[in-house]
C-alpha cells in the first residue's frame, strides 16, 4: 500500500514528535553581547545637572567629605539632591537674596525625621557643588537662603590638587 505525502508527513511527526528543538546557546550569547554593551554605555549617561557637568575649583584641602545635602550649581541650573530646583537664568538677575524654590526644598529636606539622635547635629549640613565659573552674586544667593532655612554648616566641594 502506497501513502500519499500527507501520510507520509503525518507518520513522520507521529514518529519524531511535536517538539521544537532550541538552539538556547546563540540566544544566550545574544543576550550576554547585549547586556554587556547596555553596562559599559550605561556611565555615558549623563544629565545637565550631574557633578561631571561641574568643573570644580582646585584646593590642598586634606579634609575628608561628610555625607550631606548636596547642592549642584552649574551654567544653566540650580539642583538639591538630584532634583532640579531653578534655573540660574531666573535666578542670577533677580533682586532678592532669597531664592523661594531653593528654600522650599531645603526646608522640605530639613523637615525629615532623623532616626538617630546622634545624626540630629549632621541633618543640617549641606555642600556646595559649584562650577568653578559660576558669578560669585549667585554663589551669595545661595548661601544666603541656605542659612535663612536654617542650614549653618556649609561647605565647598573642590578637587584636590595632586602634589607635584
């Protein structure tokens, strides 16, 4: 008796099953060439506001940096903890010292519980990230509403100078 090709195919599948063979090893190496590229571009990443964008002034300072709020002021814009709080452009001719939406943020940072007791003299620090060509009214300014929302203890991030 002779089958016709669908026969045939059908007495194939039965022989060899349904199953669909994966070639899983070239998916896998797909995916580790992909997530390998997505991690080495990953620190090109770079917004307006981060600290790269900021070119520090040079210092001999030895001290090392406390943990603080930190305050990033570059050509455009003015950012607290990562969160862009106003543009310098509005900012640098206004004529009050005080600049509302950076007290507002400070006074929002400064409003949260402390959990440690010991931690309560170190909540109201703060450090100034500031471009090293940034007007000296701005830098004023800033200082000035930093110490009207009750933020005393600031300092100036700078990079050191390498010993030569």
């Amino acid at each position: 008796m002779s089958l016709t090709p669908r026969q045939r195919r059908a007495e194939r599948r039965a022989r060899h099953g349904n199953a669909v063979d994966m070639n899983l090893v070239s998916l896998i190496d797909v995916f580790t060439i992909l997530i390998f590229f997505l991690l080495s571009n990953a620190g090109g990443v770079e917004t307006l506001a981060s600290p790269k964008s900021v070119k520090l002034p040079m210092s001999e300072a030895q001290t090392a940096p406390h943990e603080t709020v930190v305050i990033v002021v570059n050509a455009t814009e003015i950012v607290v903890d990562g969160r862009k709080v106003a543009a310098v452009a509005d900012v640098i001719d206004a004529r009050e010292d005080l600049i509302a939406p950076l007290k507002a943020e400070l006074e929002a940072l400064a409003s949260r519980e402390v959990i440690r007791q010991e931690n309560n003299a170190q909540a109201r620090r703060l450090t100034i990230m500031g471009d090293k060509d940034i007007p000296y009214r701005l830098l004023r300014k800033i200082m000035a509403t930093s110490a009207s929302a009750n933020y005393a203890d600031v300092s100036f991030a700078v990079r050191q100078r390498s010993a030569s």
